[in-house]
C-alpha cells in the first residue's frame, strides 16, 4: 500500500444508438445530462440526489439522549467518546438525561423538549428509540442516530419496527442513520495526514477496522459512515456525498445488501461521472453468505449474478477479501491517472520475475516485450545472458552500485510502461535496502506508478517501515496478489471513467410507439402464445420468421405455400413452455403431405397431453446462424434485467449468459458479449462466417426498450433461439415465451 503521504469494443452506429432510444433511426434524442428531478419511461429517477451531510460529519450542537458519567454504564464511555468528538469539531453537546442534573460536569436537559436549540444531531442512546425519534421529529432536529439492535435484523417483528421508525422519519425533515449501528462516524481520524483520502461506507462496523488502521501506515481517512439497518439514510446517501467531497480520492465499501439497488446505481453514476473510484467487498456470493447477511442487516442481496453486473456496469470494483479492499482503495486514491498500460516486473531474481510476470498475465494485465533498443540499453548494465524482455531480471548485483538506478530509469522512461512492478522476496541487505531506496528515489522523479510487494513476513525492517511506507509516491504491498488485484484495478477504473457516458443520459424519458401497440398484448398473469409473444417483438421492431397461425391441415398446407418450403409446425398455446419435450414440434418439413401429416399429429398429442391450443404455427425454417438467447427477468433489488448468452440447447447445457441491468447504452451492451466464453463463436469459427454481431446488439437494446417501458407488465421473457445470422444479414427470433405481470 502507499506509503505516508508527506512529501472493448466500440462503434458508432447511429443505428444502434437510435434502438436504445426506441427509434428506428436517426440520432438519440434522449442524450443531454440528466439532471435532478429527471424521470425515466417508468417513472424512476435518472440522477442521483445529494444529501447534505454536512451537519451530521461537522454539526454545530450535539445532543446525547440517555447521557450517562456512571462508570461501568455502557453509555458513559459512548457519552465520553461523544463529548470528545464534539470538542473536536467544535460543537456544543448537550446531555439529555431525566434525572441527572449534570453528565461529565455538563448541565444535563431532562427531555428533548428542553433542549436550549435546535440540533443539528442527535445521538439515541435508550432502548427504546421510537418514543425518542418522535420527540426529535418534533423539535426539528437535523439528524439522529439510532444504535439500538432488535430491529429488521431479527425478523418480521422487528422489521414491524423499523418500518414504524422509518415512516416518523418520512413524515418530517429528520434524516435518521441505524438502527444497529454504532460510534464508528465518530471515530478519531489522525489530522497530520496529507493528499487524496478514503472514505469508508461499512454495514458491519467491525469489518471496517482494517481500512481504518490503514492511517497507521500514512493513508489518509476522510469519513466513516457505518449505516447499519438503513432505515432511512443509506449506502447510496452516503456514496453520492463522498463523491462530492474535493478530499476523497477513493471510497471503500463493505456491503451485506442494499436497500434499493436502483439508488446505489445512481450513486455510483455519479461517482464514475465524478471520476472517483469505488472499491466494495460485496458478500453474498455464496447461498450460504447471502443467508448470514439477510439475517445480519434484514436486507435483501439480490442474485449475485446481477449484483455482479450491475456493479460492473457502473465502475464499481468488487474485491473479495478485506486485505484487497484495503490495498486498492489505498491505490486508487492517491495514485496518478496512468500514462500507459503496460506493466513492467523488474527483480533481482530470474525466478522470482517469471513468477509474478506468470500471475500478471493471468490476472489480465499486459505485460509488452521492451523493444530491442531499449532491451541493449538494459544490457549495458546487466549481463548480457540474462533476460530483460520483461520481466527483467538483472542478476542481484546491478542493484548494489549505481547501475540499479539506471536500469530503472530506464524501464521507465519506456513510453510503453506505465507501471513498474518490484518483488522483493525478502530482506537480502545490502542488496534489497539499495534497490528500495532507488525505487522510492526514482517514483519521486516520475509521473508512472512504482509498486513494491515486500514479501517478508516480519514486516519490521527499516527498509520497509521507514522507506518505503515513508514515501509518498511508492505503492508498497505485502503479497503479489493484492498489488496484481490493485493494479488491475487502478488501469481498469482509468479506462472506465474516461469518456465516460452514463446510461442514465441515453435512458427513454416517454414511451414509444412500440409501447402502445405492446400494451394491446399484455394479459395480466397470464403466459402468451408463443404467436402472441412474437407479436410483442415485433411491437418492439425485433424481426420474427415469416409464420401463419393456422387451425385446420388445409389451412397449414396454404400457409406453408405462402411461407415458402422447407417449413417448421409448432403448437402454439398460452400454457405450452417446453414444446420440443412434448413432441410439439416439426422441422424441415417439404412437402403438403408433410404438412397435412404433421398437422394432424400435432393436435393429437396435444389433445393427449390435455393442452390447450389457440392454433398451430407454420414458420419459415431459418438453419444458418449462431444460436443465442435473450430474455428479461425481475431482480428484487435492481428491478429489470436484460440476460444474453449462447442459447438453443446451449443455454441449459453450458449456461454461458451474462447480464445487463437496465438503463444500458450500446457499449455495455457489447461487453456484455464480450464477456461470454463463448464469444468466438460470434466472430466465426471452423470457416463458419462472422455474425451479425451489430444485429444481436439492437436486438438487446430493444428487448430493454421494452423492459424499461413494460416494467412489472412483463414478468419474463424467453427469446430462444435468436437465431444471429451471417454479418449483414441480421438477427431472427425463432421462438418466444413471455409471462404477464399481474
């Protein structure tokens, strides 16, 4: 981590642009900023507001309800703490007790009533806070914070509660942070620290503790917000004020669950339109995580699927461990944007290089061959037999004279290196104190990142403790994992935030046309005919086979001359899901016999099965493409989400699908693909030729329009398969399921 801190793939079509908007073409027309009190097609916000939390982190008067100097009391070392955090921030506390005339030799109001003003926070500190929450409501109090447990974490009584606590506060203009939380916004922070900051959001206060002994080793800490139940301020609250706020270089999160999944985007939108880094430990990966931490905050999770997508989308970098979310905040706040992305491993050991240059690579950073020019340069100070390509390996002893400062200078002066990575197994004096102090001289002298893992276990050495952790331009880790993890973050939020345009800006503000024949179609509660559900895309613009809905073999022999051989026949009713399983479905058929056969076989098995049938479809049979599903489904905290991957019997078979969750523009939309395994196969494979990757594009930026405009109306949709034909050619949906919302 740094030491103290003195001293994909994009295109411009206008076509694709346009179906995100709902049009068939012609330029966005939804593209200006959106602004505070926008509104999408379903009525949601489009930007994130900004609480003023000024008062709560800096208030002018404190009071303290159930105030007590008793020692051995719980709440005489929560008042103590209180006391000296106001005198701090230069605010005047008042105590608030029944029957103490005095806290700490501090007169003492008998109720919140008596308070001499009005405050601008309020710290409850009895058991039972509603009564109290009340009564601060009434006298028009700021903020209040609420520690109290027994609420949503314990189950639906408690979240009764909460519920209660929740609506007091939504019925005045008191902002309440908790229930459940604790004193870690009132923590000290060390004032002696300089340059960017990190602000800590934590929903378990305790897993906030190693962010915060970061400032023993010189990273500055801004603000602690530990939000609890969030019955009324939340994550989101507290993520959109740390984005405004000039000192915050970076802002950590650990995160059980989020109380409204469309709030936190918003307020990650604004960070990433802000340029500031968000690093979140976000657990629940597993069924049995998501279980402890529904139990823990009462909040939901959502599918981890999603969660992951969704943070993905707006620049959100989700680590795993503690430690990773130490050392990439640590990185992000208050290391320079990059000048090139190219990595360099540079050690005294050949194996020790290949080794970190291995798991580099793995991590997905690009590690550039130095050309030959500046691999002789290297060589006039390392011998010639050792590699210095990159990794560079330069034998051990360069490092003990003045050749080990030129060596480093020169990798990077390389225009391609943007980031230098030293291992340092261990302390091997002399060799290892010289080759610290030319890192650390050398980061002072340039505007590229210098990272040191320093591998000793003991961690005591003065090169370590006093040079490296002294200097305010080397970012020192203590493992190779966590500095890969960092650097790939740090390279991967630069490319992110710039030129960043956000979703919210492209997001429809008024339905479309496609809407209003849609709604025509919608049965509440009810799952369409694959007919029906292939009229919805065609609402949409979403191109379908040519097909006939037909109700006797007559009738199907006429459709299929119409339709052109050879055909497909399928069932077609409002309750029929899996149709292939039940033998309800014919291809490559050529011929009137054919079809007057398959008619008749048809209806028979349905009428076996005892399915209901609103008639049999005679398609066109579409064969050359790639097979690939698209659907929507509900998150409980993200609401709609759009699901793409390979599809056909693929989609059971290998579930290779990545997920978007609306508002998306055209570029997501094409790292969603991106970020399929199976993405070769869009690009032909085998002499099979590329598809029409364009097409798949507008078909998911449709299949939103109609997610964001439908909403609740359309519970799910299934197209599979769309089949992606040749580029050029465009995409069909070749079968269809959707289920009305009720």
């Amino acid at each position: 981590m740094l030491g103290s801190t003195h001293g994909t793939l994009t295109t411009d079509s206008r076509r694709t642009r346009a179906i995100a908007c709902g049009e068939r073409s012609g330029p966005a027309v939804h593209g200006r900023p959106a602004q505070v009190g926008d509104l999408d097609v379903s009525g949601r916000p489009l930007h994130a507001e900004v609480p003023d939390l000024d008062l709560f982190f800096r208030p002018r008067s404190v009071a303290v309800i159930g105030a007590s100097d008793s020692e051995g009391r719980p709440n005489t070392g929560v008042t103590r703490q209180l006391a000296d955090w106001a005198g701090r921030v230069g605010a005047r506390l008042y105590p608030v007790h029944p029957s103490r005339p005095s806290v700490f030799g501090i007169p003492c109001s008998p109720s919140v009533a008596d308070l001499p003003e009005q405050v601008d926070l309020a710290v409850v500190l009895v058991g039972d806070p509603l009564p109290v929450v009340e009564e601060l409501a009434e006298a028009k109090a700021r903020f209040a914070v609420v520690f109290a447990s027994g609420f949503a974490e314990t189950g639906e009584a408690g979240a009764a509660a909460q519920r209660r606590l929740a609506e007091v506060v939504a019925r005045s203009g008191l902002r309440l942070l908790g229930p459940n939380t604790n004193l870690n916004a009132f923590e000290r922070f060390r004032d002696d620290l300089e340059g960017p900051a990190i602000a800590l959001i934590t929903q378990s206060g305790h897993q906030g503790r190693p962010v915060f002994a970061l400032q023993e080793l010189g990273i500055r800490l801004s603000h602690w917000a530990p939000t609890g139940n969030e019955a009324d301020l939340e994550t989101a609250d507290f993520l959109s004020y740390f984005a405004e706020r000039p000192e915050v270089g970076a802002i950590a999160c650990y995160l059980e669950g989020l109380k409204d999944g469309r709030s936190f985007l918003l307020a990650a939108d604004r960070a990433a339109r802000r340029g500031v880094p968000v690093v979140a430990v976000k657990v629940g990966r597993t069924e049995t995580g998501a279980r402890t931490a529904a139990s823990h905050t009462g909040k939901l999770t959502g599918a981890d699927a999603v969660v992951d997508a969704a943070l993905r989308q707006y620049g959100v970098i989700r680590v795993d461990g503690l430690d990773e979310l130490q050392d990439t905040a640590a990185l992000l706040a208050r290391a320079r944007p990059p000048r090139a992305d190219g990595v360099v491993v540079y050690s005294i050991s050949g194996g020790t290089g290949a080794h970190v240059a291995d798991l580099a690579t793995e991590a997905g950073l690009r590690l550039p061959v130095l050309s030959e020019a500046r691999q002789a340069e290297l060589h006039q100070w390392i011998p010639e037999y050792l590699s210095v390509a990159n990794p560079v390996d330069n034998g051990g002893h360069p490092v003990g004279d003045e050749r080990g400062r030129k060596i480093i200078d020169a990798i990077l002066d390389d225009p391609e290196v943007g980031v230098l990575v030293c291992p340092i197994t261990g302390p091997f004096p002399p060799l290892s104190d010289r080759l610290v102090r030319d890192l650390v001289d050398a980061a002072e002298q340039t505007d590229k990142l210098v990272c040191v893992v320093w591998g000793s276990p003991v961690g005591t050495e003065p090169a370590y403790r006093d040079v490296l952790l002294g200097s305010s331009r080397v970012a020192t880790f203590r493992t190779v994992g966590n500095c890969l993890t960092a650097v790939r973050a740090h390279l991967a939020h630069h490319r992110f935030t710039t030129g960043y345009r956000s979703p919210f800006d492209e997001a429809p503000r008024t339905p479309s046309p496609s809407y209003r024949k849609a709604q025509a179609l919608m049965h509440p509660g009810e799952q369409l005919s694959e007919h029906a559900a292939k009229q919805l895309l065609r609402a949409y613009g979403i191109r379908v086979p040519r097909e006939q809905l037909v109700t006797s073999a007559a009738a199907a022999v006429r459709a299929a001359g119409q339709v052109g051989y050879p055909v497909v026949m399928k069932a077609s009713g409002a309750r029929i899901a899996h149709k292939t399983e039940l033998g309800l479905v014919k291809i490559g058929l050529t011929s009137a016999s054919q079809v007057r056969d398959a008619y008749r076989e048809l209806t028979d098995i349905a009428r076996y099965e005892g399915v209901s049938l609103d008639g049999v479809l005679v398609c066109q049979m579409v064969e050359q493409g790639v097979e690939m599903v698209v659907g929507v489904a509900h998150d409980d905290l993200f609401g709609p989400t759009v699901t793409v991957g390979l599809g056909g019997v693929l989609v059971e078979v290998l579930r290779d699908t990545v997920v978007g969750v609306p508002p998306f523009g055209e570029e997501q939309a094409r790292d969603m693909l991106a970020g399929l395994r199976g993405r070769a196969l869009l690009d032909g494979v085998r002499g099979r030729p590329p598809a029409d990757l364009d097409a798949l594009v507008e078909v998911v930026l449709r299949v939103q329009r109609m997610a964001l405009e439908l909403g609740d109306q359309l519970a799910e949709l299934d197209v599979n398969p769309l089949m992606v034909l040749p580029q050029g050619q465009g995409a069909v949906a070749l079968d269809a399921l959707a289920v009305c919302g009720r």
